[in-house]
C-alpha cells in the first residue's frame, strides 16, 4: 500500500506546470494594460490647483519636516523651456524637494515621471500622486518614452530619475540612457540636479520623514547641452559626471570640486567600494547646513 502512494506521489505534479504543451492549449487574446489617463492634470485648471496644493501645502509641509537649503538656481536664469531636468534619487522626498524649491515659471510646467507599477497600481495613488505632482507613468524596463517626448514637445520640462528606482543604500546606481534620449530627440538641455540628505531624512521602507528635522540641500547644476552627432551612452556619462561634481561641490566647494572635474578625481557618486552597512553609515552622515558667515576683511568697505 504504501509502496503505491510513493508511486502516485511522484507521479503527481507538485505545482509543477500542466502535461498539457502550451502549443496545444486554445487561443487567448492578450490581455492589454490599462493606462491611467493623466492629460486632465495639465490643464489649466488642474495647474491652478496643483499650483496652490504645493504651494500653500506641499512646501510648507516639506519645510517644517526639513531644513532644506537650497543652491545654484541662477543656472536656471537664463534658460527657456522645455527642459529636462535629472536628479539623482534616494528617497520619496526627492521629487517633493525639487519642486518645492523650482521657481514657480518652472515649477507649473513641470511634469515628473513617476515608476508604472508602484504611483500607477491603484487609482487612488494615481489620481493623487498625478494631481500634486503632474506625475506621468514610466515603465522601470522601458516603455513612457512617448509620452515623455509628447510633453516636451508641448513645452514641458520634465523630472526624471535615470536610475530608475530608489537606491538601496543611498548611493547612485547606473544611469538608464531614457533621459538622453529624450534630449537628444527634443533638443533640450539636460539640467543636473544633486540631492544632499534625503536618503538619511527618509530612506527606502521609510512612510515619513525621521525626527528632528534634518538638513537636506538641493543643487542646481549648469545645463549638458547634447552636442551634433553625440550619442545617448556619451551624452548620459557627461550627465551623471556633473551630477558627481555637484555633489562633491556640495560636500566641498566650488573651485575645489572644478579642479577635481578637471583632473578627473571627483569621488563617484557611486560611494565607496565597502560592505553595504558600512555604505549605508556613510549616506547617513548629516549634511552640515550652510551658515551665513560675515564677508572677508578684504571686502569689507573701509572707512574714510
């Protein structure tokens, strides 16, 4: 008896995929993705809204959370749109801290590409995440490219993460090329964004901001211009270089961090080479907040 249960036993599958070869089974039609609309939340009376929901809502909710300072928006002075705008991304707050510090002509006709399958998986957070940040769905793999280009076309900058995700361990992960094509493809400039302190104010698992409200600085960076015949893999190495020098120019100062550019010695984005708790202790160091200091005696007006 128990000799014929062994046999059935390994007779039955387990979980294991139907005797039946897939050629043999019948025809279905595939089953086609639904797509959240999002074209309502650019017009103008939806901008109108969403132009008092971050101002009056978002950035006094994000300020009083944060310390946030931010740095390098003359870059933005003599730029006209559309732009594309890239930030390096290492925390929900991310998106929230760019466009609460983005001048408001920026900021009302700038639209952020958010992930498909985590702000788009139910209606809810779609309708939301699409009114308070214009928020348009990108597929992680590929896909959203046309919509991306439809909107600068109409005249929109866009906020994009070329890493695709979150990072892990607050460090930058490999770019994706989908931010140069659009360049390339548009003819606009690329705007590098560095985002100091948000991965330690609020890391990945994280639904809210840690106490203590702590200091996270934004950086605003000079325009990549793509250049005649560059491709999308050089045009995206020139990108994520100067993401690096903003942040080593954040960590450091201006004049250090060019010369560091120039002998091709800016510590990588990519933190150090160490185990992933030791990488982790390193994005958690608090970013010191910028003081204002009194000017240097040399340019101090002298008396008469």
């Amino acid at each position: 008896m128990s000799g014929d249960l062994r046999t059935a036993a390994r007779g039955w599958r387990w979980g294991r995929t139907p005797l039946v070869p897939a050629g043999a089974e019948p025809h279905r039609l595939p089953v086609e993705d639904r797509v959240f609309p999002t074209d309502w939340a650019r017009s103008p009376a939806a901008v109108a809204v969403r132009g008092a929901v971050q101002r009056y809502g978002l950035r006094p909710l994000v300020h009083s959370q944060l310390r946030v300072q931010v740095e390098g928006l003359e870059a933005l002075r003599d730029l006209r749109g559309p732009v594309v705008f890239v930030s390096d991304h290492t925390s929900h707050l991310d998106a929230p801290l760019v466009l609460t510090t983005l001048p408001e002509r920026w900021r009302r006709r700038t639209a952020v590409a958010a992930a498909a399958d985590y702000f788009f998986d139910t209606w809810p957070r779609a309708v939301g995440s699409t009114m308070a940040f214009s928020t348009f769905p990108m597929e992680r793999r590929a896909g959203g490219a046309s919509t991306a280009a439809e909107l600068l076309f109409e005249g929109w900058s866009l906020l994009v993460f070329p890493e695709g995700t979150r990072s892990r361990d607050g460090w930058a992960a490999p770019y994706k090329r989908g931010a140069a094509y659009l360049a390339l493809s548009a003819g606009v400039p690329l705007v590098p964004i560095a985002v100091r302190g948000s991965f330690r104010a609020m890391p990945r698992g994280r639904a809210w901001p840690v106490g203590g409200r702590p200091a996270v600085r934004v950086r605003y960076g000079t325009a990549v211009h793509p250049l005649p015949g560059e491709a999308a893999a050089a045009l995206t190495t020139r990108l994520r270089a100067q993401v690096s020098r903003l942040r080593d120019e954040d960590a450091t100062d201006w004049y250090a961090s060019m010369r560091r550019s120039a002998d091709g010695s800016t510590p990588s984005a990519a933190g150090p080479e160490a185990a992933r708790w030791r990488r982790v202790w390193a994005a958690t160091e608090p970013v010191a907040p910028v003081r204002a200091t009194e000017p240097r005696a040399a340019w101090r007006k002298r008396p008469r």
